[in-house]
C-alpha cells in the first residue's frame, strides 16, 4: 500500500492522420447531439469550442495564433449560438 509521496499525471498526445481520417466520429456528423444550450465556463476548451472566444480571451500568446475549433460541429449548436467572430 502507498502510504505517501505526492500524485503526478502525465498526458501523452499523439497524431494519426490515417486513423482521424478513417474514424466513423469524423465522417459522421450524426453521432452528434445538439447541444442544450452554452457552455459552463469551466469547460471551454480553446482548441476545441468554436464559441470559446464569445465566453473568454484568447490565451496568453495565441490572440494571433491559428486555432481551428470544431465542436459543436455545424448544425449541432445550441440555440442563439454565437458567430463564428464573435469575441468579448
């Protein structure tokens, strides 16, 4: 048994353009439910949410950088979902 000493989580990412072109997820946008409404706050993803920037600035750094959001994918969004430049 651990008895002591202090957790660490390490997060490995990876790419595998074969797989993501081939995934059922990527092509099919019905797995898909639309979304019940905004975000919580908490959970905005910058990389990910394509309203993150109606909700929050863009992270330190990155206010000119290429970012690519794909979720909710089209025609999956919450009512009243914001433009696609929307910003605070």
């Amino acid at each position: 048994n651990i008895e002591s000493g202090t957790r660490m989580n390490l997060i490995v990412w990876s790419h595998n353009k074969a797989w993501r072109r081939a995934h059922p997820t990527r092509l099919r946008r019905e797995f898909y439910a639309k979304e019940d409404g905004p975000p919580d706050e908490v959970c905005l993803s910058y990389t990910h949410d394509r309203d993150y920037l109606a909700y929050r600035k863009p992270p330190k750094g990155r206010a000119g950088g290429r970012n690519r959001p794909w979720c909710p994918p089209e025609g999956k969004e919450y009512e009243n979902f914001p433009d696609s430049d929307a910003s605070m």
